[in-house]
C-alpha cells in the first residue's frame, strides 16, 4: 500500500492486557500458582468447580492489583465488586469466570510513554479488574484433554482508552506496562508463558474524522515481537477494505504468527452474551485506605521515577537512563556498582557496552550475570587508579565473564597489572632505544613525529602494561636527554 | 426399652447405658427398612458405614464434649459427604461420589453425629413438593398418598418416620419450613450467613441456607448451634459468635414478647390452617405474649421477586454441569457442542429447565435492567419492610404454608399454584431472616399445621426460646403413625 494512500487514515487502537499475578496461591483457593506442574496436580473442588465448592478471594492477589493500580496512578476504590461472566467452555469448569465488571476496583489511570521520536505520550487507562485464568484444553491425536492447573490462577485485566493511533505507541505502551508491572513485582512479564497476554481493538478513520471506525478485536498477540507486526498487518487490511468501498466488520481476529495475517475468529452475531452478574458468593471487595496506603509506602521506586533520579544523580542521557532501568534488577546492578566504584559515567558504559552485550550474547539475565556488580566495581577502581590501563581492562572483564573470577584475581594471575615503576620502564626504554638505533638517530635530528614509534614499541616490549602517561613522559625525557 | 426418636432421649440413654449407639443404629437402620420402600425418603442408605461408625463411638463415653453423640442424621442429596453419592435429586449428577465434605455435615460428624443415609429433594431443590426429583417422588409418613412438601421433603420424611432422629435440609424459598410444617416437625431456616454453605451444591447463592429438621425444638437448636458459625471456606458465612441455643429454652417465657402479624397474608389461606393459625395465636397471647399487627407491603411482591433472582442464580451455577468434568455426559454426542445439549437435554428435569431458561432470559443483555436488577430493588424494599416491622414487635408469626400436605399430583400441571406454597416462606429468605416452623395443629384429616417464626437477623436465639415456649403451651405433638 502506498503511503498517500496509508496517510489519509489515522488508526485507533486501544490495549486490553491480562497479566497473571505473582502470588502462591490460587485467587479463590489454597491451589499453588506454579507454572510447568504436570496437568491436573495443582487443583482443588474450587478450581475445578466441584458441586458446593465456593470461592474466597486471596488478599495476596488484592494487594498486587493495589500495587498495579497505584503504579499506574489509578484510583483505587474502597468498594469493588466481583462478577460472573458466564459462557461455556471446556477449559471452564464453572461455566462462568469470576470477573469484576460495572465496579472494578481500579479505574483512571495512565501511563507515559517515549516514542522513538523522542516524544512522550500519555495512555489513558480506563480501569483494571481482577480475574480468575480459565484451564487449557488441550487437542491430541487420542481426543481432548483439559488442564485445570492454570484455571482459578489470579489475573489482572488493564483495558487503556483508545489513545494510540499507530504499533509503535501501542507497542511502546505495552513494554512500558511489562516493565512497571515487573518494577512493582505485580507480575513477572512473561508473554511466551502467557503470564502477560494482549488482546488489541483496532479500527481506522479518514485523519480528522470524528467518529471512530468500526472496530476489531485482535486476540493471541502471544509476543512483543508480534504485537507491532500485528497490528500494523490488521490497519492496512481494514484501510484496503475501506478502500476498496467494503464496510469493515465487526469481528473478532486471530493473529496468524506463521502466516502473518489476522483470521476471523468470530463475527459480531456470534459475540457472546456473558450475562453479568454480582458474584454472590462473594461479599463487596472492600480495599480500605489505610491498607492501601500501607501498600503505597511498601511500593518500589518505579521505571519512571528511577530514570528521572539517574539522569538527575549521574549525568545520564535519557537514552542511557532508558536502558539501565529496563528491569529493576539491572537498575539496581547498576547502582550498586556505581556506588562502589564512585564513577558513574564509567559504570554506565560498562553496564551498557560490555556486560549487556555479553549477557545477552550468553543468553543470560542480569540476575545470573557472571560478574557481581561488586566485581565489576573493582575493575572500574583499577583503570580509575591506573593499575590497569583501560585496553588491558576489557581483557580483564572478558576473563571475569568467562570464569567468574573476580578482578584482583585476574590481574594478578594474569600478571596483567600496570607497570608504574620508573626503574622498570626506564629499562624497558633503554632497550628500545638500543635496538633502534637508526630511529633515535632521526628522532635526535628534529624527527620529534617519531616519539610515538617509541612510545608503542615500549608498550609492546611491556606487553601492555606499561603506564602509558608515563611511558610517554619517560620516552621523551630519555631521548631528549 | 424402645430407642427414643429425639436428640434429649437418645443422649440420655446413653448415658444411663440403657443401650448403645450401634444398637440405637440398628434400630433406626430396621425402621429405613420396614419404611422406606413405601416412602422413597432415602437415596442411598449405607448401614455398613453407619454400623462402624456407630461401633466406633460405642467404645466412647457419651460426654459433654459430642453434643450429637450416636444421634443419626439423614443428609439431604444436595449436600457433599466424602464417598457418598451427591445427586441433588438429578440424573445428570448420576454416578458422581462427592470427593469432600460440607462443612455442616462434617461439623456434626465431629460432634458425634452418624449419616445414616441421603435423602430425596426436589432437583436441585427446585420445588414444593418433591415430585421433581429425578429419582421418583417421596411420600408423607401421615398420608403416603400425600406430598411430604419440598425441596427437603426426604429430609422431612425421614424424621417423621422415625428413619433418623435429625435431618438437614436446604432452604432458598422455605424448603425446610414448607416440609416442615406438612410433616409435622420443626424446621429451621436460620439466616443467611449463619451456616456455611460450603459442600452444599448450590441452587441460589443469595438464598440458599442450610438448616435442621427436628422433632423438637430443642433437638433443631442443639444440631443448629452444632453447625453454626464462620467458615473459612465461606465468604458468605458470617464470623458473629454462636450462642448455644439450647441454653434457657426450658425457662424461656412468652411473657411480655411482642408478636407481630400481616393481616394482608392471611387471605387465600386455606380455612383450617387459618383455624389452627389463630388457635396459635390465641395461646401465644394467653402466654403474655403482646399480639400487634404489622403491614409488610412490598411482600406481595415477593413471589416474582423469588422467580427472577432465584432461576438468575440458578442458570449460572447450574452451568457447571454441563458434562465435560464429572456427572452424567451423553455417549452420543459427536461435538463439543452436543456434548453440552445434549448432557443437559438429558440429564435436567423439566422444572430444572424452566428455571434455568427464565433465569438465563432475565440475566440477557438488554433485559437484564428491567428483571434482575428491577427484583434487586424490589429485594431492598422488601428486607426494608421487615426491618421496619421490628421496630414494633420482636418476631413475626404467618402460617408457614397456605395448605397442609396435598395430595400427589394435584399440583404438578400448573407451576404457580405449586409456587404459591412457598408464599410465606420466600420473602424470609430475600430478606435473609431467620424463620423456623413449629407444629400447630391437625387438619380435618390429620394432617399438620405449622406455625412460622420470623425473626430478626441473627436472631434464632430469640426464635428458638419463643417456640419452645409455645410448644410447651401447645402440649406433645403426635408422631406420624400416632394420629389417629
């Protein structure tokens, strides 16, 4: 499609995500939350929806959904109340899911986030309910299986306004969810596990229109990777249709990752009617303001709060603020070795050109990084107090990576510390100076360009090690005598 | 010496060592035998289980510390009891063994209580008069031509007939009181919250409330303050202390109590309960009691209110059983979908069906304003009636039901005379009162009359003192059997 053609329409798209909480049990029973248990091990008469079993809601859940919705600056309310939405389903064991539907408990949130513009953006969050997961059936050549282990697992559902008008704003949202959410240990991120799950309402309209387009659910978004592809996949579709005189259709849509297209699911005269209704087994959630407040003193320092403090505390880009509070733990890394080495800036391009990288060429999270930050500190003192020069340093590291052997260690069976001693490198310069006869002649007749053919052949002689500032005043005052 | 059919009997007995609890099993177990063919009370009978377990107590001394030591119970089908069949009166939970077990039942066993057998309800405990179970109707020990009254009507005809000497049953609309009173028998509903539904298979979560069946006021109390109290498996149970009930009912007085009526109730009542009716409150104001009329508008109401929440309720917690994860499941279906239609086309009765189509219509998108929530408000309205009505008296008397027993059959064709026996009792429930039917009399025929109590929220003490006093006024009800 053409980009005059692509430019006469503006997309509206709103997110609707299911993040599954951190808790260890269940949201209406004692069941263990716990992914990857063989089917079936982890299940109750509540979770598999026994005749009499009745739900009760875990406060555990309750205080994670408080910590979602203050860390995207909601408003929580004193009462809530629970819901059933019913339809049938063979991974639903009840025939109704316990939802929160007209009073969720969290409603008027936002969030911030930066385009690679250099923009920021604001996203309205319209509310976060909480939720029971359903089981996961399963199709095998022998038939159809059900696994209740994941069904009564606690969810929270963050549906936003619809305030993104093109994948990268709803894809830069949807990190920046991931990572507050992880920040306020509500929910660990995981989309392949389907602990961070995306469902996405898209529609188009003539740019400056009004009115909003008929819209689409996009359903089984299942990566970040796919997340923009499928959206942008799914404005193009309903622009062409548009433009080719055809209604868009209400509808339901699955991603097709293999193929990458969207498939109709299900047409709007087959949309469910869910039937809501207050959960009479449950009594009003009442959140009251002293407990919520206890929950906010509790709460972690968030995404955007941290990179406002490091550009602020240590002269950090936005851009390099960004990346080192990607997660909260390399956040922290990050702080602490800055805070044992004293030097910032030389952190964060540690931080940032070395460990990432060889994390992530090692497939390795900050979390199981084989230098501890206090390592990484120590060899950040060694260049800063020129025991080692900083060539030498990136040997050091490679060396720390590769064994997890700290800094003092390496140098020192390595014999790779810095030569500082003015015996020694005087030495080494009369060496060179003897078996370079013809070069100190030139140099001694005005060729002073030539300093710096001395300079690298002292280095080499040192294999490196020399102090190089004072190799550079040694030669000079040597050959200048 | 004979078993005595009552709690107090029993306790005492054992006591004196006048016999032991297996002994007073056996004998119970004959009398399921000798009856129950006639009565269809019972669905399933485990004499082995009830035999150990009446063994294992033998070897106890009956003590203060089991309040219900030997005292067998029959347990509604609708209730869970480890290893026993669950069937709520329904086919499509045939062959289902309950893997746990209701908190209510399991508080009783502690207490020394030995389940004798499961009992036949209305499906799902949806009806009057037990003819919709699944499982054949069960006949009243007074007239086997006659209704024993429902959902509970095995319950009830369980005790009747001397086939257990306690019973539980489930009340949504005055499933325990309606039986209670066509059986001649004490029947509680206590308020809601006060007994944990947990184990119960659930009919209307709003309404549903678990309650004794008793010869006695007293023996209603004792297995009431057994198996009361919060339960941690239940959200809806409510964590205010139990008293013990039995405590002072000997001395308990009508004497200065404020009794109120609804004049506006009592039209359309048949002439001989209203006859028995008013006998009962001429003793209570011979008692002392202070006899007041109160209006309870909004109650005319109530019937229709009942219709929309209760079948709402039902259609979604009926939804699980749907033949995916236990319970019957159609051997023919070809599709996940016929799976669905047809298990449930199956495996519900036809009163099960209505409700679960008129619940499902009120909850629909587009309807859900003018009949769900429209009978939400009617609900406040109604509870609010009540609470005005306690201003100016303690408890408030009605005939529990506006017929005595009727006979099989005479009601079946037309489901809103079968729901007008429940017209005294559902309010009691939406407002979610505490109310207990006391035998008042003899029909014509000799069928029992029985007489409502309703008290305040949480108030069964005050209940269970009122009726005892007027019982010990009214002088000894007959049994069954003794009649005539």
């Amino acid at each position: 499609m053409s980009e005059e053609i692509r430019d006469k329409y503006e997309a509206v798209i709103g997110l609707e995500v299911h993040a599954q909480l951190l808790t260890r049990s269940k949201m209406f029973c004692g069941c263990e939350n716990r992914f990857g248990a063989s089917p079936n091990s982890l299940i109750c008469p509540v979770c598999t929806g026994q005749p009499g079993a009745l739900p009760v809601v875990n406060r555990r859940a309750v205080e994670l959904g408080v910590r979602a919705a203050l860390a995207i600056g909601g408003k929580v309310h004193g009462e809530s109340v629970f819901a059933r939405k019913n339809y049938f389903y063979p991974d639903l064991p009840k025939g109704y899911q316990i939802s929160q539907y007209e009073k969720p408990f969290c409603t008027d949130g936002a969030l911030v986030v930066r385009l690679k513009s250099g923009e920021e953006r604001r996203i309205g969050i319209q509310r976060i309910h909480f939720e029971e997961d359903a089981g996961k059936s399963m199709h095998q050549s022998a038939g159809s299986f059900v696994n209740l282990n994941r069904a009564g697992v606690p969810l929270v559902e963050i549906v936003t306004h619809p305030d993104m008008r093109n994948s990268h704003e709803a894809g830069q949202y949807l990190r920046e969810l991931r990572t507050v959410l992880r920040y306020a240990g509500v929910c660990d991120g995981n989309m392949e596990q389907g602990n961070f799950r995306c469902d996405a309402n898209i529609s188009v309209r003539l740019r400056g229109a009004k009115t909003f387009g008929t819209r689409v659910e996009l359903k089984n978004i299942n990566s970040f990777r796919y997340v923009e592809k499928a959206i942008d996949f799914e404005i193009d579709r309903q622009i062409e249709s548009v433009e080719r005189g055809e209604a868009v259709r209400q509808q339901t849509r699955l991603w097709d990752s293999a193929q990458g297209v969207t498939q109709v699911m299900r047409e709007k005269e087959e949309a469910h009617d869910y039937r809501y209704f207050p959960e009479p087994d449950l009594s009003v959630l009442v959140i009251d303001e002293a407990w919520r407040d206890r929950v906010a003193r509790d709460m972690p320092e968030l995404p955007e709060a941290k990179r406002r403090r490091l550009m602020a505390d240590h002269q950090l880009s936005a851009y390099d603020a960004g990346v080192l509070t990607a997660s909260r733990e390399l956040a922290d890394y990050y702080e602490r070795v800055v805070s044992t080495s004293g030097n910032a800036k030389a952190s964060a391009n540690w931080v940032m050109n070395e460990l990432l990288g060889r994390l992530n060429a090692a497939g390795k999270e900050i979390e199981g990084s084989p230098v501890p930050d206090r390592e990484l500190a120590a060899l950040i003192r060694k260049v800063d107090s020129a025991e080692i020069s900083g060539k030498i340093a990136k040997v050091v590291f490679e060396e720390m990576f590769a064994t997890g052997k700290g800094a003092d260690a390496v140098v020192r069976e390595k014999g790779l510390a810095q030569i500082s001693d003015s015996s020694q490198l005087e030495a080494a310069i009369h060496k060179v100076i003897a078996d370079n006869p013809a070069q100190t002649q030139e140099y001694r007749a005005g060729k002073i360009k030539l300093l710096g053919f001395f300079v690298g052949q002292v280095m080499k002689e040192t294999r490196g090690q020399a102090n190089p500032g004072m190799v550079n005043e040694l030669v000079k005052k040597i050959l200048d005598r | 010496m004979g078993i005595p059919l009552e709690i107090a009997g029993l306790l005492e007995g054992y006591r004196k060592k006048a016999f032991k609890p297996s002994e007073a099993v056996d004998a119970f177990l004959k009398t399921i035998e000798a009856v129950n063919p006639g009565l269809n009370a019972f669905l399933e009978v485990r004499a082995d289980v009830a035999r150990s377990q009446a063994r294992a107590l033998d070897a106890k001394q009956p003590t203060d510390g089991l309040p219900l030591f030997g005292v067998p119970v029959a347990i509604k089908d609708n209730f869970l009891v480890e290893g026993w069949k669950a069937t709520a009166g329904s086919r499509i939970l045939e062959g289902y063994v309950s893997p746990y077990t209701a908190t209510s039942v399991q508080r009783l066993v502690d207490a020394g209580a030995v389940v004798i057998g499961k009992t036949n309800c209305d499906e799902f405990a949806m009806g009057s008069s037990n003819e919709n179970s699944a499982f054949g109707p069960c006949r009243n020990p007074w007239d086997p031509a006659r209704v024993p009254g429902g959902s509970s009507g095995g319950s009830a005809a369980a005790v009747a007939a001397g086939c257990a000497a306690i019973s539980l049953g489930t009340d949504t609309g005055g499933s325990i009181r309606q039986p209670a009173s066509l059986c001649g028998l004490v029947g509680v509903k206590p308020s809601y919250g006060r007994v944990s539904r947990y184990g119960v298979v659930a009919f209307a979560s709003s309404l549903d409330q678990v309650g004794p069946f008793g010869l006695t006021t007293w023996d209603a109390a004792r297995v009431l303050e057994v198996m009361a109290g919060h339960d941690p498996h239940d959200a809806t149970s409510s964590r205010r202390e139990v008293p013990r009930y039995t405590a002072g009912l000997a001395s308990a007085t009508l004497k200065g109590v404020r009794i109120g009526y609804a004049p506006a109730w009592l039209e359309g009542v048949e002439p001989e309960v209203r006859a028995r009716f008013d006998e009962a409150l001429a003793v209570l104001r011979s008692e002392g009691a202070v006899l007041c009329e109160v209006a309870l508008p909004h109650t005319k109401y109530a019937l229709s209110t009942y219709y929309l929440l209760a079948p709402s309720e039902a259609s979604s917690n009926l939804a699980r059983y749907d033949g995916v994860h236990y319970g019957l499941r159609s051997k023919d279906a070809r599709s996940g979908e016929e799976i669905y239609t047809r298990t449930r086309g199956r495996g519900f009765g036809p009163e099960v069906k209505l409700r679960i189509m008129l619940g499902t219509y009120a909850l629909s998108a587009g309807y859900y304003d003018a009949y769900y929530l429209r009978a939400n408000q009617v609900r406040g309205l109604i509870s609010g009636d009540f609470f005005g009505a306690f201003g100016k008296c303690d408890c408030i008397v009605s005939p529990t039901s506006p017929t005595t027993a009727f006979k099989l059959g005479e009601k079946t064709d037309d489901p809103l005379t079968m729901y007008l026996s429940d017209i005294f009792t559902l309010p009691v429930n939406l407002a979610g009162l505490p109310g207990l039917s006391v035998p008042c009399g003899l029909d014509s025929k000799g069928l029992p009359v029985g007489l409502q109590l309703i008290g305040r929220a949480f108030d069964e003490q005050g209940l269970f003192g009122l009726a005892s006093a007027y019982e010990r006024a009214r002088g000894k009800f007959p049994l069954a059997g003794e009649k005539r």
